[in-house]
C-alpha cells in the first residue's frame, strides 16, 4: 500500500506524493512550495452544441501552457535551485496535482441544465467547473510507463484508484477518466512521462453513447451481465483476436477495432471503476499493463505514440450499474513509418475505416516479446 502525503502549492492547488513501499518518510521541506505564483484564475467555460447535443469547454487561457520545455525547465522533474517546478521535493516516486493550466476548474458545481423540449439550447453556457490533475509517473524526466518496474506502476495504480474515489465525490462531477497521451506523434506538451485524469461536470459524448448501448443490453439480458463482461467471454472461446489472459485481466483486439492498433484489457470480475479492484487484482493489473505497453513498443523501431483511456462506469445512477472498467489502449501507428489520420469520414462523419484487421494485429501482439516476465500468453496456457 502506497503511503500517500497531500500539500498545498504556492497558488493553493493540491499536490499529493504517493510513495512506493519502503520509500523514507517525507520531509518537512518536501511539502512546501517556495515559489511566488500568481493567484488561480476563474474557470473558462462549457458551451451547448444545439446541433449534437454535446457540451465543449472552451478554456483560451491553455493558450499559454508550457509547450514542449528542455529538462532543465521541465515543470514536473523534481525542484532544483535553477529549476523551482511543480513539484517542490528534490526527489519522489509518484505524483499527482491538479493542473495550472486546467480545460475545467478549479471551481466545482452544476452546469446548466439541458434544453427544455421545444427549445434549441442555443446559446446555453456555464462555467466549466471541474477539475483537471496531472499524474508524474517517476522523477525520470526521459523514459516511458513501459520502462517502470512493477513496483512503481503498482503504485501508479494506486493512485489511479484513490483519485478515482476522490474526485468521484466531488460536487457537481459526472464522470472521471484517467489517460495517458504518449508521444509527439498525439500531441503531448511535456516529454516527461505523465498522464493526467479529468473529473467532467457532464457526461462526455464517447461516454454517453457506450453507457446507453452497455445499459439496454444490460436490461434486456436475464442474467443483468455487463456488456463489456458479455464480449469478453465471446472474444476467449473464439480466441483469434486475443492477446494475453491472466488470472484476473485478459486483452484481445475488439471485433470491430476503429484504430490501426487497438487493444482492450478487462477485468474478469465486473467492477465500475479502478476503486473497486481488489489489492490482488491491482497487482496483476500492474503486471500485465506493463506487458501490454512493452509489446506496443516491441512491434517497430521506435517507440509506439498511444493514448491509454481508461473508461470507468458513469457516476449516473441509470448508467451505473451496466458499466464495467476497461482499458481501451490505441494508436494511431498503421505500420513503422505511416500514421492514421482522422480525415474526412472520421473526423466529419465519426465514419471510422481500419486500414488493419483485428485478426492480425492480435497475431502479431501475441508474437512480439512483451518482457522477459511476461503475463501468460494465449499460446501458453492453451499449450
């Protein structure tokens, strides 16, 4: 269990320090932040598309976010005299603090209602409460989440699940979502190996349309099975698009992958959120992301550009229930040097067309050496 410290920066956001096991307690000087920062702004704003339905947070301070800094100026390394960063200890493990540049927040509450019936909604706009943290997964400023050992992204799982249950709290928030955006190739803004986690005072689109579909198969199925737990058992007793089983995760390539390389990990036990896992399955899923993240990176030269999303069970009391953790792991990579990009059926239409096959990514995820310690293959244990 990680040891788990909270501060305050200069400008009142909250920093939090989760320690890996056997790490020395923190120190005093550790906890305070001697920079002068200027006060938090008030958050920007959430807009209703009267055509979609949707809401869009329009947050033009971002504008002046750190782009791209050399280590030395690197605002998430540990503090140093020519360098006074985010993080005010010289040293840590696992970090996570809420953004200075955040798309929602730092205020929290309700954002208008939806349109009445008859009515457009056109110009509904409210403030676009939430909150938006960033998660430093080591004091590395050069490296990637597949090269931590499993003891730090056990610990970085941890944190994923406190967060989870903390800011699903939090008044006003509908849905919280933890990711990872690696590479210049989708856009990072910070070479540093991080991920962030935004708590959205809505239901996001992507959201919405998987918590309706995974809720009428829920309802009209006699056994109340999840949907993703209904896939699951499909894609293990068909078997060709699987990738790894294990004990308490198993991750196959979906049927109808949308991205050049798309991969799905699922709990076998139907939990909604990273919260409920259990110290045991947290261990694996430590193991085997890890596994997934190595073998990503062993199919090209180079390392792989992906975005990590872990979709968590709406906090809709109606969506709920149907909802089951998973991690949908994709990347926009259709071979070693050409990217998928989201033209016009994509981006217009929401039209996605795969230049790969399911069957064959997962053939080649299933080849490539993932690590020396690999999770079980589905070679080996049908073997």
């Amino acid at each position: 269990m990680s040891r788990i410290t909270s501060t305050r920066l200069a400008d009142s956001r909250e920093l939090i320090y989760f320690d890996d096991p056997g790490t020395p307690e923190r120190t005093p000087e550790s906890l305070v932040d001697h920079r002068e920062l200027p006060a938090r702004g008030v958050p920007g704003e959430v807009r209703y598309d009267a055509l979609s339905g949707d809401w869009v947070a329009v947050a033009a301070h971002r504008q002046a976010r750190t782009h791209l800094p050399p280590a030395d100026q690197c605002p998430i390394c540990p503090t140093t005299p020519a360098n006074p960063s985010e993080i005010p200890a010289a040293e840590y493990d696992v970090v996570v603090f809420e953004n200075r540049f955040p798309s929602l927040g730092p205020a929290l509450g309700e954002i208008p209602p939806l349109p009445a019936p008859g009515t457009t909604g056109h110009g509904t706009a409210g403030p676009a409460f939430g909150r938006c943290e960033v998660v430093a997964f080591t004091p590395q400023h050069t490296g990637s989440f597949a090269e931590l050992g499993e003891t730090r992204a056990r610990t970085v799982i941890e944190a994923w699940a406190q967060r989870t249950e903390s800011l699903s709290a939090l008044p006003g928030i509908k849905q919280v979502f933890p990711f990872e955006n690696r590479g210049a190739d989708i856009g990072v803004t910070l070479h540093h190996p991080h991920g962030q986690i935004y708590a959205y005072p809505y239901l996001t689109p992507r959201a919405a349309q998987l918590g309706a579909v995974a809720r009428k198969y829920y309802d009209d199925v006699d056994a109340k099975e999840t949907l993703a737990a209904s896939l699951l058992r499909a894609e293990r007793e068909d078997g060709s698009r699987m990738v790894l089983e294990a004990e308490h995760f198993s991750a196959y390539v979906p049927f109808a992958a949308r991205w050049p390389l798309e991969i799905h990990l699922v709990p076998h036990r139907s939990v909604p959120d990273l919260a409920a896992l259990t110290g045991a399955e947290r261990d694996e899923l430590a193991h085997v992301y890890l596994d997934l993240l190595k073998r990503l990176d062993s199919l090209y030269p180079t390392p792989m550009p992906y975005i990590s999303a872990w979709h968590q069970a709406p906090l809709d009391p109606a969506l709920r229930p149907a909802g089951q953790l998973h991690l949908q792991l994709t990347s926009p990579r259709r071979a070693a040097d050409k990217l998928k990009y989201l033209a016009g059926s994509e981006a217009a239409m929401g039209a996605f067309i795969n230049d790969t096959t399911p069957e064959a990514v997962a053939e080649r995820l299933r080849s490539v050496a993932a690590a020396p310690a690999s999770a079980k293959t589905l070679e080996g244990i049908r073997a």
